[in-house]
C-alpha cells in the first residue's frame, strides 16, 4: 500500500533524520521510513483525543480502527504523509476527522451534557433539601424528645409490670393474702366469744374463710415447692 515510501520520489525528500529530529511526534510517529504507516495516539484527554507524548506509551488499536486510520491514509501522498509527521495542526485535524475519534467526541459531549444537566437539577433542588434538613431537626428536638419520653414511661411502667408479676412478688402477695384470712378468721371467732354474732351465722362465714385460707395455702406450698425446685 505504501510501497511508494521507498521510491526514488522518497530520495528527493528531505533525511528522515531531520525531520524526525524536528517533529514533536514520538519516534513512533517520524523513526524509519521503512515503517508501514504512522501511528496514532489512542488516548483521550478532557478537550478530545489528545496528542502523544513522547513519554507516554500508545495505547492498543484494534484491527477494526487500524483498518479505518489505513483507509484515510492510502490515498494520501508523499507529501501529506509526511506533513502529518511535521505539522503538529495538520495531524491534529487528521485526528479529528477520523470516524472513532468523532464518536468518542460525541459520546463525550453527550456524557458532558448530562452531567451539566443533573448539576442543574440537584442546585435547583436545593432550596428544598435546606427545608427538608430542617424539618428533620425540628422533628429531633420536639416529637423525638416527646416520643423518647413516652418510651421511657412505658418502660418504666413495664418493669413494675414485670415486677409485680414475678414469682417472689406473687408468693408474697399470695402469703399477705393468707395472713388476711387468718386475721379474718380470728376477727369472727372473737365475735362468737363475745356473743357478737349467732352461730349460724359464725359456722357460715367461718367455714367460707378456712375454705378460701386453706385454697391459698396449698396454691402457695405448690408455687414455692415448684420455685425452689
């Protein structure tokens, strides 16, 4: 394709040497004349496809890309080829008039546009997230405060619950009970002595109370036992 690279119309050109001395391309881009075609730079900058360094390695091209950059570069002659190598202008609007590099351009573009855009979209939204924040501070420092003391109260209330309903609290309850009866047992039989009350009436309560003192005795002696067992 470019066997015209090492004709006698090459001869006729300036050494290879100068103008490779002179070029700001790496030795990539203006070394042997032998070289088949001259490289291209594959990375992008923020302003489009940059320009290679000479400290900067190239990066891979694919067969599908080389295939393209070979067929921009075949029809061109001598001396446009080697004015790519030297003029620093001219082979960046070479660059740029390649296929792959407009469409990373344009995806860049694209990509630049939405960002611009959601920018746009969180500033203007930010009137309401300063309202929302305080909103949520208001929240804090009065319902939570409500709320937490609620909580706190339920809590409260919960342990003596919890407290009343234990087992010791229980036996000692069922025990005062008992102690109850017993006190009104006594009281009624005092009241027989004393001619206070008939005995109809004594045999009756009488009877009830031992009935209800004994029901929570033997309630008690299983709570224990079981308790301590």
């Amino acid at each position: 394709m470019f066997k015209f690279w090492g004709s006698q119309e090459q001869q006729a050109q300036p050494p290879p040497q100068e103008v490779s001395s002179q070029s700001w391309y790496p030795p990539s881009l203006g070394g042997s004349p032998n070289s088949s075609r001259p490289s291209t730079p594959g990375s992008c900058s923020s302003s489009g496809y940059a320009l290679q360094r000479p400290t900067e390695s190239p990066s891979p091209v694919s067969p599908a890309e080389a295939a393209g950059i070979i067929a921009h570069l075949k029809d061109k002659s001598v001396d446009e080829l080697r004015k790519l190598l030297s003029d620093k202008d001219a082979y960046h609007q070479f660059l740029l008039s390649l296929d792959q590099v407009k469409i990373q351009n344009n995806i860049r573009d694209e990509l630049r546009k939405e960002t611009l855009q959601l920018a746009r979209e969180n500033l203007e939204k930010e009137p309401q997230i300063t309202e929302l924040q305080n909103q949520c501070r208001i929240i804090r420092t009065t319902e939570l405060a409500a709320a937490q003391e609620k909580l706190n109260e339920l809590e409260r209330q919960k342990e003596e619950i919890l407290r009343a309903y234990s087992p010791a609290s229980l036996l000692q309850r069922l025990q005062e009970a008992m102690n109850q009866t017993e006190a009104e047992s006594e009281t009624l039989h005092q009241q027989l002595l004393d001619r206070e009350t008939d005995l109809g009436t004594f045999v009756q309560k009488y009877k009830r109370l031992r009935t209800t003192y004994h029901r929570r005795a033997l309630i008690h002696l299983a709570a224990k036992t079981s308790s301590t067992g």
